[in-house]
C-alpha cells in the first residue's frame, strides 16, 4: 500500500515527539543531578559572593570595595558617601547588618583591619581593631560601645536634631541630655597598645565618661587612675610613680 502524504506527516511528527520527550527527560535528570552535587573548583576569582538561605535571604556577603554592601539597620540600606571597605558582613535573622570583618589601607603605608559585632537594630558594640598611620604608629586592641536601646536611624536622627541648634550652649546641652539619657553610642571599654607604645586598660561609665585608667607607660612604669565624673584624678596607684633606687 502507497503511504499518503498525511499519514508520513503523521509518523515524522511521533517520531519527533518521541525523540524530544526523550531529550527533554535526559536534560532535566542531568540538570537535577547537577543541582545536587557539590562542585569543586581548585581556584576561582570572584568579586563578590553572597551566602543566602534556602528562601533568598541574605546572611553574609564576601565582597571587594567595589560590589561591597552599604549595609542595612532597621530594615533600611545605610546611605554611604564613599566606598565601604572590602570583607565579610554578616546579616542576622531580620535582614539587618548583624558585623563582619572589613580591611583596607590608611594612607600610603597605613592599613587597618576591624572585626565587629553589632546591637540589634543598631550599630557596633564590640571590636578587635588594628589601625596602622602611615608614619608607622599604630593601635591595637579590644573596643566596647554602649549603644542606646532605640534602632540606629532614630538616634542619628535626634543627633542630628540636637546640631541643627543654632545658640551653642544649647546645642550641646541638648547633645548632653541624649547621652545622659542614654539615647546616643558612648565609649565603655578600651583594653591594648596606644601609639605612644604604651598599654592601656580604659573602663567608662555608661556616659561615656573614663573613671578607670590602668596603664604601663612606655618606660615601663605601672599606674593606676580613678577619675570622677569630671575626669580628674582623686585616687592614684602607687602614690609615687617612680620608685626611689637605692
């Protein structure tokens, strides 16, 4: 029997069908089994990477200055003048800016590196820092914030209320009742070398405000300050820096 022009139509195109079904299984079965295999690569150059959960969100971002991330606090990307150094920043469970660890260069032959962690809703409370001048002084050592229980943006936008005041005394006055009230990040602890190459352990009160200096000068000299809410010295250990020789 003489094959019609229909019915060859017809068995060119099951024939077709059945050659890209079995293309498109053979695709998808490799597609899925490369989905699922861990890659390994001797070497690669990346400039950024962003480490993300299973439903997209972001948990940590591995970047060059470039392609680094401004950073977000209390649900809004921080709004940036100049480049953020390269490193590690770490997000935590709501989207915010939760630390990292950045690095770069301070001027010729200067550097620095900071690792940090971070209030939630707000900024740094701790820091291992190194931080290299160009001349080749530098200071290392352990930092610690007070940061106030209110998200970061509303403190720096009372901040910048407060500078906007035009009369001086009241402009500070207004500045000194945020921090009494505990509205604005003051210093609370420093613990390792100055650049005057000596060691130091400073302790604030919640003002800010140095009450405790334990120090070993650069000549070796130990001492130990109290200091009151002015930051003068009432108590001091020994009572005579230096000791007489015999």
């Amino acid at each position: 029997m003489v094959e019609t022009k229909l019915e060859k139509e017809v068995r060119f195109l099951k024939i077709y069908a059945v050659v890209a079904t079995l293309f498109c299984a053979v695709f998808l079965l490799t597609a899925f089994a490369t989905q699922n295999k861990n890659q390994k690569f001797a070497e690669i150059d990346v400039e950024r990477i962003n480490i993300v959960e299973k439903d997209g969100k972001l948990r940590m971002v591995i970047s060059n200055q470039d392609r680094q991330h401004p950073g977000i606090v209390n649900g809004k990307v921080i709004e940036r003048k100049s480049p953020r150094p390269p490193g590690m920043i770490f997000f935590n469970h709501l989207g915010d800016e939760m630390g990292g660890y950045v690095f770069g260069d301070n001027g010729g032959n200067g550097h620095f590196g900071m690792i940090t962690w971070d209030k939630v809703r707000n900024d740094q409370t701790m820091a291992l820092s190194y931080l290299e001048s160009d001349n080749g002084t530098y200071e290392s050592g352990l930092k610690m914030w007070q940061q106030p229980n209110i998200p970061n943006d509303v403190m720096l936008s009372k901040l910048e209320e407060a500078r906007k005041i035009p009369d001086e005394a009241k402009r500070k006055a207004a500045i000194q009742t945020l921090t009494d009230n505990n509205e604005l990040t003051t210093n609370r602890l420093f613990l390792g070398k100055r650049r005057d190459n000596s060691n130091e352990l400073l302790m604030a009160d919640i003002k800010g405000r140095p009450r405790i200096r334990l120090q070993v000068a650069p000549d070796g000299i130990p001492k130990l300050d109290f200091l009151d809410e002015e930051g003068k010295v009432f108590y001091s250990l020994p009572e005579k820096n230096k000791v007489d020789k015999k």
